[in-house]
C-alpha cells in the first residue's frame, strides 16, 4: 500500500490522505463456467461475466441495491427464479463447484434452490428436508443421488456464503468458507440437457425467498482456500473509485474519560460502508488501534484516562470493496490527529500551530490544549 500525505489548512487536527494504489485485476480463471454478479441492476435479463455468453432469463425476481457486492436479484419464495439455457460447459461431470452469496428475508422449510442444474445433476441449496434454512448440496450419479446437508440453520436477514463441490471423491458443502459436510461417493456426474436455475427450479419449484448474489459455476472441484477467497471477492466490475477522504474531525474533552469525535460524512459512487475510528496514546505515538467501526459521524470515546494525550483517525471505508481479497485495494483512509491532555477538560489556554501545503489532495492543522 502507498501512502500519499499532503497538507493545508483546516480548523483542528492533522489530515493526512492514504490512498491505496490498486493493484491490476486478474483475469477469471478459465475454469469458471459462469459468473454473475447482478451488478447491471435492471433489465430482463442477467449477464454472465465469465465471458461464456450463458445469459439468465428473470422470471418474476426484482432487481435491488442491497446486495453483497453492489446489486442483486430478490426472490420471492413462490414464483421468482433466473433461467439459463443449457450449454456443453454447463454439463459438468468430474469436478463442479457452486458458490453464492444468500440473504434469506424470511425462515424457510424443505429444499430451497440456490443454484442447480435441471434436474438434479448438481445442486446448492439454502434448505432441505430435516431442517429450516439448513443448507445443503448434492449431484446424481449413475448410481443414484448424493446429498451433504448442514446440521445447522442459516441465519434471516443476514448474507451467507454458500458452496458446493465435487473432486471425484466426495460432495462437499461450506458455509462461510468452512466445510460443513460431506458424502463420499466417485464416478461422473450425470449430465442434463435441462436449463440452469437459480433462485427456484422446474419441475419442483423449491423457490428461495430473499437476496442472492455473486454466483459462480466452476467446472473444476475449488479448494477450501480458494473457496475462502472468492467469498471476499466480487464477481462483477472491480471498484477501482476510493472514497473521499471523511471531513474535519473534531474532538472534545467532555470529562477526564470521555471524549467526544465528529466528524463530515465522505462520498463514494457505490457508498460508504463504515468508518473506523482509531486512537492511539502519547504525545509523538504512531501505533493506533481500532476503538469502533460506525455508520454514524460521532463516536464518544468513554475509555480514556485522564491526564493522557491521545491522537485519533477516522478511516472511510468502501462499502462493497474487499481489503483482504487479494485482487484489487481501492480504499482511501483519512486521519485526523486531535491531541488532548485531559487535564484542561476543565478549560485552560490553548495554543495552535499550522502548516499549509497546496497541493488539492488533504488539509491538515494541529492543535494542542494546556491546562492551567
């Protein structure tokens, strides 16, 4: 990560821009059979960004803002699915992996489609017979159906990861990346000339009611790693546009434990997720560590001692940006230093210093307080 540091004036604090350089973005790998990430956000149709042309068909699902990675479909647990044609790279047979993002937006009995392909060749649920919302997973061989179900149901109004996969040896099912279950079985997939389905199927129905996003088709079994890593990664347009830095930050001494920060909100195309509030103690320190992440443009510190002078930063985060996704980091974080002995919480002088430098990327002043 480069830092890119720039002053000028404001009221109260140092402001100091990091900006993340990102680094190029890799290619999908030619194992992914179809991709889609939702992001177009309107329209009859769905785009498969794998690059393998196998467009989807809306059928009564509602395009929404609210996905995990910027849009995603609605289903409506009765009649809403995406269909896709059936094509040679969707006839998977000695290796597959499914993968989604889910948001159930209500509790769920019996199977509920994820992704599968007609009827039963392989196929990632959000529920099955023994359970509500318990995820589960399976492919038919031609020795007949094999399923891996989850002991444990999946939360409501909350996104989990889904995957499926089979390596020769064994139907594996993960939840958030972690393998949950598993059936051994060996020999080929049976193959189908039926659509692919997500959100509900034919003949059965077994229609999700809630969001799903970032949908991939593998054609190869993924290793837990990597199934860990796509998890963090978007499928759709990388966010390359870093948010603006947040606006001043202001600090004030309201007791000797108790410090009060606000700050002005920033701005990103596809909007700010958080901000993290950090702090660090001393006057010259430079190790911060995180106090909050907030949505709002306040935050009270109440664990502070008295007597102690502190620095804070506020960081704007991306809402749909992943740090840890290895392809692309595009997060501009801005700091703001306030230093407060706590000793003239009780009023005293104060004395302020600045330093101005023109260059349009931050401001930055410094102020610190005496006591009497």
């Amino acid at each position: 990560m480069k830092s890119v540091c720039a002053r000028a004036v404001v009221p109260l604090g140092l402001a100091c821009v990091l900006l993340s350089v990102p680094r190029p973005v890799l290619a999908q790998a030619s194992d992914l059979v179809a991709a889609y990430s939702f992001d177009q956000g309107s329209g009859g149709t769905v785009a498969d960004v794998s690059g393998n042309g196998n467009t989807g068909t809306i059928q009564s699902a509602t395009w929404t803002p609210s996905g995990k990675f910027g849009s995603a479909l609605a289903f409506n647990g009765s009649s809403a699915r995406v269909q896709i044609p059936d094509a040679n790279v969707l006839d998977l047979t000695t290796g597959v992996t499914l993968e989604a993002w889910v948001y159930p937006t209500a509790n769920q009995a019996d199977w509920r489609t994820v992704v599968q392909k007609q009827a039963d060749s392989y196929l990632l649920s959000a529920g099955n017979s023994t359970g509500n919302l318990r995820p589960a997973c399976g492919a038919t061989f031609s020795s007949g159906g094999v399923t891996a179900a989850s002991t444990s149901a999946i939360p409501t109004n909350t996104w989990t990861h889904l995957a499926m996969s089979y390596d020769g040896a064994a139907v594996r099912l993960y939840v958030n990346g972690t393998q949950v279950a598993s059936t051994a079985r060996t020999g080929s997939i049976v193959p189908t000339a039926s659509p692919l389905w997500i959100g509900g199927n034919s003949p059965y129905g077994e229609y999700f009611n809630g969001r799903i996003d970032e949908v991939r088709v593998w054609r190869v079994a993924r290793t837990a790693a990597q199934i860990a890593t796509d998890m963090n990664t978007s499928v759709g347009t990388p966010d390359t546009t870093p948010p603006s830095a947040p606006g001043t930050l202001g600090a004030t001494a309201i007791s000797a434990t108790r410090v009060d920060l606000a700050w002005t909100a920033a701005t990103d195309d596809r909007g700010i997720g958080s901000y993290e509030v950090e702090r660090c103690a001393g006057a010259s320190c430079s190790s911060f560590s995180l106090l909050t992440a907030t949505t709002a443009l306040a935050f009270s510190d109440t664990t502070a001692l008295a007597s102690t002078s502190y620095s804070y930063r506020v960081r704007a985060r991306d809402k749909y940006t992943c740090q840890v996704c290895g392809v692309v980091e595009t997060t501009r974080q801005h700091e703001v230093h306030h230093k407060i002995p706590f000793r003239a919480f009780m009023g005293g002088n104060a004395k302020s210093s600045r330093s101005t430098q023109s260059n349009g990327l931050s401001s930055s002043a410094s102020t610190s307080c005496t006591s009497r």
